[in-house]
C-alpha cells in the first residue's frame, strides 16, 4: 500500500532527471502517472514503471504548445487528476548584452516552456484538480527566488531563466488564495545544485567529482515533494519550500503567511 494510492498525477518534463525521479517516486507511491515530455525517451521512463509494477502513460508533448497541453491532459483527465508536477524547464545563458534577434529567440525559448507552459498546464488541470477535493499543484522553481545561503545565486548571465522563475511567484501565491476553498494547494519546491542532464550540461557532461558529491539527488528532491503532498488537504499552501547543498532535504516547519513566498525565517 502506498500513501497515493488511487491518485492521478501529472508530471512534466519527465524523460529525465527531475522529472524522471518525480515520475517514479510518485508510481511507487501507488499513483497512476501521466508523463510527458518533447522528447521521445519519456516512453522509456514510462515503460520502466510500468515493467516494476506502476501505471504509467507517456505522451510526446510540448508544454509551451496549447494543442499538445490540451490533449495530453484530457487524456490525463479520464481518471481524474488530483496531482500536478510542473517540472519542464529549459535553462541556458542569456547574456543582456545579446543581440535583438538572440534576445528574442532565447525569450521565446525559456518563457514558452518555463512560464508559459506553467499557465498552460496548470489552466488545463485546475477544473479536474477542484473535482479532486485533495488537488496539489507543484511548480519546480529554483532557490534563486529565496534568501541566498552562497555565493552564486542569480547568476547574471541567466536573465530570462531567472525571471521566469521569479514569475512564477505570482502563480504560487494567487492560485494558492483562489484555489485553498476548493482544497487544492499549490506550492513551489526551490533547490539548489542537483544532479540533472542540465547541471551537467554547465560543465559539458564532466563535472568535477568534487562538485558531483556536493550535489543533492533527484530522489531526494522527489522524497521532498512526495513528503509535501503527504501532508493533505490541510497542508501548507502558498509557499516556496528551500533545498540547498549542505543541508538536510526536509520538509521546514511551515511558514507565516507573510513569509511563504520570500522564504525569510521569521524570527
């Protein structure tokens, strides 16, 4: 028996790292998955819970394409959705002083699929996620948007991921007010350096091992947000949850409302 059994969720962006684990940790909970991702592998992942014992379907989607967004969750839908994980994202270096037609091309990239492609999904789920009585909506942010623990934080070749990350902000604290009568809550988990195809793609492919060993795992980022949408209906709402390298990745006391968002202990 799992702690999700008879659950639907959705996860995006799954054929690997995050999405991948988040995908896995959630079957193994007893959930039935929805997964997708642009890229084809996202069948592998779904196939692989299936071969241990999970339900899982896979579509080849786009996030930041309504038609893709639309079908995939109606789909999804047919056995209610009481889950949602928005964990596709794209990263990459957008440097202020690019030209116009780069600056426009990297918009169009990073806020299709980061914040656009939140809205979409989210907009899509939210009728079925009300219909659930027990609904979590996830955002996968980044602890860009909390108080800085290192150096490092908000990188300034990184304008455009950032800003997307910090947009989705306002999603977090306005569909948590709407959505709390409706016992749907939304949340954000924010971490910090963690093993993904993406972290390694900074160091193209070979990080130093040194680095490697400080980072935390997806499965301990996907231990997180199974422990988040453990706490029920009745569970915190409206808030971005922290994850940073050197610290125990644990669920904090919840925060007062006036610190949800911005993170900042109260004292």
């Amino acid at each position: 028996m799992g702690t999700l059994d008879g659950q639907t969720a959705i996860v995006t962006g799954a054929a690997q790292g995050l999405g991948k684990a988040f995908a896995e940790c959630i079957s193994a909970e007893g959930a039935k998955v929805y997964i997708c991702d642009i890229k084809a592998e996202v069948n592998d992942v779904a196939e692989g819970i299936r071969d241990n014992g999970g339900q899982a379907e896979a579509f080849v989607a786009d996030v930041s394409n309504r038609s893709d967004v639309e079908n995939f969750v109606a789909a999804a839908a047919k056995d209610g959705i009481d889950i949602l994980v928005n964990n596709a994202g794209k990263w990459k270096h957008t440097p202020v002083t690019s030209d116009w037609e780069q600056t426009l091309a990297d918009y169009d990239e990073i806020i299709n699929t980061n914040f656009k492609g939140v809205m979409y999904m989210s907009r899509a789920a939210i009728p079925h996620l009300i219909q659930s009585d027990k609904g979590n909506i996830v955002h996968i942010s980044t602890y860009y948007v909390l108080p800085p623990k290192s150096n490092g934080t908000n990188p300034p070749l990184t304008d455009l991921y950032s800003a997307s990350k910090w947009g989705l902000n306002g999603f977090t604290a306005a569909w948590s007010k709407t959505l709390e009568p409706h016992n749907v809550r939304v949340n954000a988990l924010c971490m910090g350096a963690t093993d993904t195809p993406m972290l390694r793609g900074l160091y193209e492919g070979d990080p130093p091992a040194d680095a490697v060993d400080s980072w935390m795992t997806p499965e301990q980022i996907a231990g997180l947000l199974i422990d988040l949408v453990n706490e029920g209906p009745d569970g915190r709402t409206g808030e971005n949850i922290g994850a940073w390298v050197g610290v125990p990745v644990e669920l904090p006391p919840e925060q007062e409302p006036h610190h949800k968002i911005t993170g900042i202990p109260v004292e």
